[in-house]
C-alpha cells in the first residue's frame, strides 16, 4: 500500500503541520532554537518532496 490513499495522506498533512508549527513556536533569536527550527523546516521540506516524488511516480499531475 502505498503512502499516496487518502487516509495516510490527512496523516502525511498533518505531519507537515506539526513540524512547520513547531518552527513558528521558536525563538529566532536564540541561537539553538533558531537551528532547531531550521532543520524542522527542512525536514517539511523533505517530506513535500518525499509526497511529491511519490505523486509523479504513480502518474499524478498537478498535485
């Protein structure tokens, strides 16, 4: 089964949500908060290309 069904998709979106919200809960000016919050959003990024790769894989255009 693939991660793509709708059900794992609303689980892969809130994923994303969690790791971006957690981001904006840090303090940009602390040094270590500021890094803590760069790499969840790079991980966010992984991901979108994670589902994206996986989207174009199975024929999806647009998505």
């Amino acid at each position: 089964m693939t991660d793509m069904n709708p059900l794992n998709m609303v689980d892969n979106l809130r994923s994303l949500e969690v790791l971006l919200c957690a981001a904006m809960e840090m303090d940009w000016r602390k040094a270590d908060e500021s890094e803590i919050a760069g790499e969840l959003i790079d991980m966010a990024i992984q991901r979108c290309r994670h589902f994206q790769q996986q989207a174009n894989s199975m024929g999806v255009k647009n998505a």
